[in-house]
C-alpha cells in the first residue's frame, strides 16, 4: 500500500513537471508573437497595397515648395511652441492630437515646451499670415512650412492657423491637418475624402484608420531618410 502511493506520488510530480514546462513553452510563444501583432491581426511591420499606395501619394512630393520626392521625417524628439490667440479648444485638440501621434509613431515623442521649440504654431488673423511665415500662400486658413537638413530630417516647422474666417470645428481639423503633415507626410489627395490628407475643405476631426497607416508607415524603423519610393518599395512591399 506504501509503496503504491509512493508510486502515485512520483507519477503526480512527474505530471506536474510536463505541465508546468508545457504552460510556461505555451506563455513564451504567447508573448513572442503577440508583441508584433496589431489588434486586427496583422504585423506590425505588415501593410496593404492601398496603405502603401496612399502612403506613396501622401509622404513623397510637397502641396507648396519642393521636397525632392524622397522621405522627409524627424528623427528626433518634437518640442511643440503655441503663439498666438489660441482657444482653450485649440490647446485640448493639440494636446489630443500629439497624445495620438506618440500612440501612433515609435521612436520619437512629441511634447508642448515654452523655450528652444522646433514646431511653431501660430494662432493670428489671415491678414498676418504672409508677416509671421514668408512663404505663406494666400488663400489658405491654415498652412505649415517645414525645414530639412542635407540628410532630409525636419529640424523645424512652423504652422499657421486663423482664428478669423472659420469656425472651431474647422480651425480644429486644420489643427490636425497642419500639424500632422509637418512631420513628413506634406501632401494631398483627392482619394478619400474622410482623411486628414483630402485636398479639398474639409472639417474631419479624426483620423481614419488609413491615416494612421500613413504615419504609421512613414515613421517605421526601415523607412530612411532620402529614400526614393522604389527604395521604400523594396524594404517595406509584401
């Protein structure tokens, strides 16, 4: 009788040995691959044709000025300066879109400073729009100009946004408009009109799942500074 419990015993311990091993193998694998796995299942590091293509549209060439079709971005991290006659809604949106970029973009952080900014934005009337930025192009309620290295990083960037003429549901999607493609993605497009990139006016206060992919894409590891859209094609294409 000793010894059959004895027995038992050893069996018992045996058994809990293989399942612990086969619990902690289980955790690890877990672990492993759900740290490059999006919430609808892709890699991280994985996009679609229509991702890429509108990536391709967005982040090579420039609205204003000339930015030599290869990628442009920062590479380090973003202090943001608000000048101006800014509403409390204008600090709330600007604070709600940098919290979404720093979700959004690895390897860099995007903050408010109040000394040595490397963003500027301005709150103002149109009528100084052309005193505050030179290179302002009339016509426009919100416009940025951005500045890049002989490497092609963003070093700074100024933004201007009115505060006459539009409404705050309009000055706040500019907000995010202006701020947004000065980070490197200073193009727009007639694809989808719900996007923050839609060449014509519009009011959209959120970014669509596209969206996010663009910046997404932009700001991963593989993406290089002056790189040409094959370069890009060819580190990044399924």
């Amino acid at each position: 009788m000793i010894k059959l419990i004895k027995n038992n015993l050893i069996v018992c311990f045996i058994i809990l040995i293989i399942s612990c091993f086969i619990l902690i193998s289980f955790t690890g694998c877990v672990e492993a691959n759900t740290s490059s796995v999006n919430f609808d299942g892709r890699r991280q590091d994985s996009y679609s044709q229509s991702e890429l293509e509108y990536f391709y549209e967005i982040a090579f060439g420039a609205e204003y000025g000339e930015s030599g079709n290869v990628i442009h971005k920062w590479v380090d991290d973003i202090g943001i300066k608000i000048k101006g006659r800014a509403t409390d809604r204008d600090i709330e949106t600007i604070n709600e879109v940098i919290s979404e970029l720093n979700y959004i973009i690895d390897g860099i952080a995007i903050d408010t400073v109040v000394w040595d900014p490397d963003i500027e934005i301005y709150f103002a009337a149109v009528e100084r729009f052309s005193s505050i930025e030179p290179n302002y192009i009339q016509g426009n309620m919100g416009f940025f100009w951005a500045w890049w290295d002989d490497s092609g990083a963003l070093y700074r960037a100024r933004i201007l946004i009115a505060t006459d003429g539009i409404n705050q549901k309009e000055r706040s999607h500019l907000i995010r408009e202006e701020l947004t493609q000065s980070l490197g993605m200073m193009n727009d497009s007639y694809e989808y009109k719900d996007s923050i990139f839609y060449q014509d006016w519009t009011d959209t206060g959120s970014y669509t799942d596209m969206d996010r992919a663009v910046i997404r894409i932009l700001y991963d590891s593989r993406i290089e500074l002056g790189m040409t859209m094959d370069e890009v094609d060819d580190v990044i294409a399924d």
